[in-house]
RNA sequence: GCACUCGUAGCUCAAUUGGAUAGAGCAUCUGACUACGGAUCAGAAGGUUUGGGGUUCGACUCCCUACGAGUGCACCA
C-alpha cells in the first residue's frame, strides 16, 4: 500500500535539496498529519531551516511550499503557511488512488515477512491458585504483542514458562493431604485451579493460626515459624519432591493436572493459546553448565566460600550471585539457562518476557549477564514491563480476600453484556447459541479492550462496575460501527449493488477523505506498534476509526447517495472500514460481530 | 538510605516521540432530519500538564530540584 505521504516525503527531501542542498533521506523528512484546526492533510515544520534559507518561518514556509507544488501538482493542490507550519493540502486522486491500491490489498495492514522469529513469553503462572486480574492484563498483553509481531511480519512462538514446582505447590499439597479427605474437582463441581487454590488459602489460615497459638505460648516469631508443624510439613514435602519421592510425585502430578485443566478453560474463553510449554520442574536444574563457562571465560568470580558471583557495576547495575556456596542454583541460573534454552530450540532473533515491572531490575541483571557472555541472542532480549492493577479500593492483596478472580470477572462481563444486549432487543432473529457467542465477543472484548488501551507499564485502576460499561471508547462502540457497516453491506447485497473502490472521476467529501486518511495510516501504525512492543496505538486506531466512520456515517448517505458512482464508492469505503477495524481489533483479540 | 517507574480535566485515559490553541470517554448541561442500526452524532462546561528552576525559535515530553504514589535493593521464586 502506497500511504500517500511515501509519494510526498521524497519530493519535500528533493526540494529542500534543491533549495538547501540538504540531502536528506525521505523518512528523515518529518511530515506530520495536519491539526484538524488547519486547512491541510500533513505538516512540515520548517523551523529546522530557516536557518539555511536565511529567511523568516513564514516566508520559509512559503518557498518550500510553492517549490513543492511545482515540483508535484498531481499529488499536492494546495498548501498555506501558519507560522512556522506549512501544511500541504493533497489533491483528491493522491488519497483516492491511495485508497483503491489498499481496497485491493489481501491483508492491508499486515507487514512483509521479516524471516525473523521471536519468542513472546508470557502467562507463566504458579500452579498453587487459580488466575486472577494481574495475570489477565499479562496474559491479554503478551497475546496481543503475539498477535501485533505476526500481523507486523514475524514468526511468532507464543511461550509459557509454568511454575509449576517449589514451596507454595507444597504448602497446597499439605493443605489437601491433611484436609481434602479426597476430594477431587468432579466431587466437589469446582474448576481444578479453584480447587487448589482452595488449599492453598486453607494452608495459610492454617499455619497463620497455629503461629497466633505459638505465640501465645510465649513463642517468638522465630520459634513460633521454626516450630510451625505446617511449615515442617511444607519443607519436608519440598524435600520429598526434590528426592523424587513416589508419593508426593504422585501428588504433585494430581493436583498440578486439576491446575492445568482449570487454566487450559480459562485460557481458552480469554482466547489464547501456546505454543511451547516449559516447566520449571524441568528446568529449574538448568544453568550450572552457564557458570561453568562463566568462570572459564572469566566473566564470573568466585569468592572464598565457593560462591560464584558477577560484577555488573560497570553497567550501573550491582554484584549479583549467580550460584550459592553450596552448588544449588538461584533464580537467575535457572533463567540463564531456559534463555539458551529457549535460543537453540527455536533459533531465535528476538525474545520477549511479558513480566510485571517489579521484576525491572532482574531482567536488566539478566540481560547483561546474557550480552557478557556474548550471546548473539542477546540484543534481540527485552523485557515487557506492565504494572499494577489496583482496585478503586486499592491494591489487590489475595491474603485479604481483595483480588478479582479471572473466572469471575469473565462471567460478570458477559452477564452484562447479555442484560444490555437484552434491554437494547435487536436480535430477536438470532439463534440461542448465536446470541450467547455474541454475548461472549461482547463481554470478552470490552475486557480486553480496557486492559490494552492503557499504555503498559502505566499503573491502572480498575473499577469492576466502570470496565464493563459499554459506551464511550470501549470495544462495543467500535463492535457497533461494525455491525452497522455489515447491515448496510448485507442490504446493498440484497439490492445487488455492487463495491467499486476506484471510481473514475470522484469528489471526496471532507468526511470521506478523514476516514480514508485515517485508514490510510493503518500500516504504519502497525509497523511503529511492533517496533515499540506496544498493542496500545491498535486500539487507537480502531476507536478513531469508528469515530471517523461514524462521522461519515451521519453526514453521508450510502445507499441513497447521489448516484450509483458514488454509492458503490461509498460501499467499497464501508467495506475497507469494516476490515481495518477487524484487523487491529484481531490484535487485541477482540472479535467484531455482524449484528448485535 | 540507594536505584528504577509513575504523577495530565471531578474520574479513567491520549497526545504522531521536542512542534501550532494539550485531546477523548465517563459524569454534568444543551441540541439532532421518525434514523442506510440513536450502543450514534453535534455542541457547552471542565487544564498554571504535582510545585519550582533550566536548556530551546518551541517543553506534558529533555536536564536539575522539591513533593506525592509505587516497586526493587535475599545464598526466595
């Protein structure tokens, strides 16, 4: 697709050669879409050269401007000079041809293949609770960076390292030994995640009871947690593990399966999927082999005590110990060791880590370890950082009973998808099963939409009763717009007029050539999104899409247009519409309906 | 204490990466051809961009500083 400002861009960079003898690259031409107060289509700030043309901003202006016109009549028309901004007016056939060129595209928007793969990591969850709010905006960011890489051109492998071993699988494990009497997610109708986590609360109300009783014998805090016969049991059924124990592997296996089908339903009404799963248990052991070579490399020190350490002072990061005294591996060893992993199971270019910001400064150590070590990979790390969810009411605290269950908050969403769709009773003609898929795209999409239109490492409050409201800029006003373009194209077809995208001699209405302005940049935006790891300019896009079409849609007549020129025009414009906003809103994963 | 992140309308968020008069939605107020779908559109009101300095033709954006919020500084994961 030719964005008409790739036509413009090389002539400005001519003509200020001409004129300054700059020579400048078009992409270092900065044209920027004109403020909608001004009369123009793009800006050029000619401040830069005023210094070259030895002249005032407005006279500047001025000589650019009209070397520009001479230099390309058919593209540009007209242009005016504000200040220092000479906004440059493009003539309709420049956007109309523009237009027709992405009408025909198969999949405008999506980029050129880059022969490039990478990794995108993200949900990775712990196998002792089921997945709450905090996991939700991970897992949402992490498939829509997926689904935003691929769009853009690369192979994407979608990653989920499951943390499925250590002390609070355990403390779940006691819990049930001691109290489940054999219950199981079927005896008991609960998810096998909410089953778990059940145990898991039970084991921390059970153990911070008995400390209250230690205590109140004289204990203190110390003898209190040394004495806990909770926490002996959890330590113990740790170690039992660790030695491979028959049983406590059995049971490890049987609770970790109920974990897994709770959170593979779950993952599958968010929409996402994955395409590699490592475990921990499988690779908590990894690494050593690292800091083998790290010593031999020298890259690594070891202190009197065995301890084997790194300095990261030059990078303005600390000393960081990769390996205890003792032999054992730290966290970091082991992700040391999934990072080599990782890039010779798949021969990675890039590697994303969808990661809360609190583990900020653990990536920034592992990342230069990975670049001392001279990895190849290593340039191609990065680290998506997002932060908190906190509740109206503050932050979210699991010990407090203040977190929102993913589960939960899916089925509240849809329930008042269904109510408003309900009290709206437009789809009387749909089938039950139709409506409920529709309930779903609605509830699920304006979840989504609320988690990923906030840029990510922003803090965000999340207000239960506000998120699933369904007006304003939120997934179901742009779902809307797509409905009504549906219904018109279904109605057009019933009167079997037929979409022309390229008429021969047109005059654009100011609201058509908005909206086919704003379409245009699609691409682009597309490319800078990816470029920045950030699915948020998507739901820009969509929503000032449906904007601009809903403008449009109220000062132009479709079906009744003038002639029937203009209303295949007009319908070609309807159907390009309909797919940008499927295409960026498929991003976020969010489904448009046809009716609703 | 040290380091990192954030601070924009009453609320929730934007701002083309240093450009013009800082934009949307919600909430409030006022309008809209009996409408190709009103889950919409048009308008009003709401701002010293946390405060104070600095750099620049030009600052929400960069630098310094104060304040506020959060996170990290484990031989935990």
């Amino acid at each position: 697709m030719q964005h008409p400002v790739q036509a413009l861009a090389p002539v400005a960079a001519q003509v200020l050669n001409t004129l300054y003898g700059l020579a400048l690259s078009p992409a270092e031409v900065a044209l920027q879409e004109t403020r909608k107060e001004f009369a123009g289509d793009f800006t050029l700030v000619v401040f830069p050269y005023t210094r070259l043309s030895k002249l005032a901003p407005e006279a500047t202006g001025a000589q650019i401007g009209a070397a520009i016109l001479e230099t390309a009549p058919a593209l540009v028309r007209g242009f005016n000079v504000v200040k220092g901004f000479l906004n440059l007016e493009l003539a309709d056939q420049a956007w109309l041809s523009a237009f027709a060129e992405a009408s025909r595209a198969g999949r405008f928007g999506a980029g050129p293949a880059k022969g490039q793969r990478v990794m995108v990591e993200y949900s990775s969850p712990n196998t002792n609770k089921p997945l709450h709010l905090g996991h939700m905006r991970n897992i949402f960011l992490g498939s829509a960076l997926s689904n935003l890489l691929e769009l853009s051109g690369f192979d994407v492998v979608r990653a989920n390292l499951v943390n499925d071993r250590g002390i609070h699988i355990c403390k779940s494990m006691v819990a049930y030994a001691r109290l489940g009497q054999g219950e199981t997610p079927a005896s008991s109708g609960l998810k096998g995640d909410h089953l778990v986590g059940k145990y898991y609360v039970a084991y921390d109300k059970a153990y911070k009871t008995e400390l209250a009783e230690l205590k109140a014998q004289g204990k203190t805090d110390e003898e209190a947690e040394a004495n806990s016969t909770w926490a002996q049991a959890a330590r113990q059924s740790l170690e039992l593990w660790e030695a491979g124990d028959p049983d406590t592997v059995a049971l490890w296996k049987q609770m970790n399966g109920w974990v897994y089908e709770g959170f593979e339903a779950t993952y599958k009404r968010m929409g996402t999927r994955f395409d590699k799963f490592y475990y921990e248990s499988d690779t908590y052991l990894l690494g050593k082999d690292i800091v083998e070579e790290g010593l031999a490399k020298g890259v690594f020190y070891q202190k009197e005590d065995k301890s084997v350490w790194i300095d990261l002072t030059a990078e303005g990061l600390d000393h960081k110990l990769v390996l205890r005294g003792n032999g054992t591996s730290v966290y970091i060893t082991q992700d040391l060791g999934t990072a080599d992993l990782k890039a010779k199971e798949y021969a990675l270019d890039r590697s994303v880590y969808v990661v809360g910001n609190e583990q900020d400064y653990h990536f920034a150590v592992l990342f230069a370890i990975l670049k001392r070590l001279g990895r190849p990979y290593a340039k191609g790390l990065f680290h998506l950082s997002y932060g908190m969810v906190d509740l109206p009411s503050g932050k979210m605290k699991s010990r407090e009973g203040t977190v929102v269950d993913a589960d939960d908050l899916m089925e509240e969403t849809v329930q008042e998808a269904r109510n408003r769709t309900a009290e709206l009773g437009k789809i009387a003609e749909m089938s039950a099963q139709e409506a409920e898929a529709l309930y779903e795209m609605l509830g699920l999409g304006a979840l989504k939409y609320f988690l990923l239109k906030v840029e990510p490492k922003k803090r965000m409050t999340f207000n239960p009763a506000e998120s699933i409201d369904l007006q304003g800029n939120t997934a179901t006003a742009i779902q809307y717009s797509h409905a009504r373009i549906c219904s018109v194209l279904r109605k057009a077809a019933a009167e079997g007029l037929e979409a022309d995208a390229a008429p021969a001699n047109y005059t654009l209405h100011p609201d058509e050539r908005a909206l086919i302005a704003h379409l245009a940049t699609l691409p682009e935006v597309v490319e800078r999104a990816a470029a920045e790891m950030a699915p948020s300019p998507l739901a820009a896009f969509s929503y000032d899409a449906s904007r601009a079409f809903n403008k449009f849609f109220t000062s132009c007549s479709i079906l009744s247009a003038d002639s029937v020129e203009q209303k295949r025009f007009r319908l070609a414009l309807c159907d390009l519409t309909a797919r940008c906003l499927r295409t960026a809103m498929a991003v976020l994963g969010v489904a448009m309906p046809e009716r609703m």
